[in-house]
C-alpha cells in the first residue's frame, strides 16, 4: 500500500510543478508589425503607406476571395 500512496503523491507533486511552471511563466508579448503597401493614387501615382498592425496579426494570400452569389 506504501508503493501506491508513494505512487500517487508523486503524480500530485508532479502536477503541481508543472501547474507552477505554467502559471509563472510570463505572457508573450506580441509585437506590432509594419506593412509597406503599394496605393495608385489619381494620374498613376504610386504612394506607399506604411500600415501598422497591432500585435502582428497579418493575414495575407496569394490568391483572390470568390465572390459570393447571392
């Protein structure tokens, strides 16, 4: 019954170290991200705009949406 109780404390004790390590550990801090976008403007104009986002949530693709029919 010895082996068991020993058996048991350990997987609490375990559990508990590890609780310790998750809930010390500090949050990530996320960063904003700048993005250079290309803007033709009136007569052909090319003007770049820097666009910040914030906590580097960037979602780009290389393909365009289909659009929806109703």
């Amino acid at each position: 019954m010895r082996r068991v109780w020993a058996a048991v404390a350990s997987v609490w004790v375990l559990l508990a170290l590890v609780a310790i390590f998750a809930w010390s550990r500090p949050a990530p801090v996320t960063a904003s991200q700048q993005t250079i976008v290309a803007v033709k403007g009136a007569k052909g104009a090319t003007k770049y705009v820097v666009a910040t986002v914030p906590g580097g949530a960037v979602h780009t693709t290389t393909h365009t949406s289909a659009v929806a029919l109703p």
